[in-house]
C-alpha cells in the first residue's frame, strides 16, 4: 500500500485556525475529524502510512496540534502504538522541525477517555 501524504497547507489550509470548530474556521477538531481519522483509518486497514507534511502552513498553534493529534488517543479512535507505526510527520523548514517531537509528544502524553 502507498503511503497517504496530507500537506497541511496544501490538503487542508495554509492558516491552522484554533482548537474547536466552535472557536472558528480550520480547526484542529476539524483537520482530525475530517482528515486524519479517515486517512489512519484506512492505513490501519491497508496496513499503509499516513505522512504529515508540516511545510507551507502560516503558523501553528500548540492548541491545533494537540487536539489534532492528541484527540486521536483521547476520543479512542487509535492507540498510541498503532499511531507510532503509522503517522510520519515530515518538515523541511528548521524553523519549525520542533513542531514535529511536539505532536510525539501529544500522542504519547494524551490519555484515552474513560
């Protein structure tokens, strides 16, 4: 199975908006829910990979990315280890080469709902 790419700025938008959908446009809660579980949920079928391109976007916020991609452990839709073996994040920009152990550090510090 090829590997789905989502560009951020190119598949989603270049201005990552805030946390909730309710607190505005391009949210993390709307990137998750619109992208990243349908695209996660069809590598954990295929057995693909599903890398994130941080490169282009104007900015992101801690908010964004957490909830993005520490919303996935905390709604249960993916374990931690099933999202170690399937999320590739990639960033070419050193400026923001950081963002990418920051969203590790969102899935592995997240805990699942009860």
């Amino acid at each position: 199975m090829a590997d789905q790419v989502i560009n951020i700025a190119s598949d989603f938008t270049r201005y990552p908006g805030p946390r909730h959908i309710e607190d505005g446009p391009k949210s993390g809660e709307e990137f998750r829910d619109t992208m990243l579980i349908p695209r996660i949920t069809n590598a954990v079928q295929s057995g693909g990979k599903v890398v994130i391109v941080l490169d282009g976007a104007r900015g992101y916020t801690s908010s964004f990315l957490e909830e993005a991609f520490g919303g996935l452990v905390r709604l249960k839709s993916f374990t931690r280890d099933q999202l170690d073996r399937i999320l590739e994040i990639r960033v070419s920009d050193p400026k923001i080469r950081y963002l990418a152990g920051n969203i590790r550090d969102y899935i592995s510090s997240t805990s699942a709902a009860a």
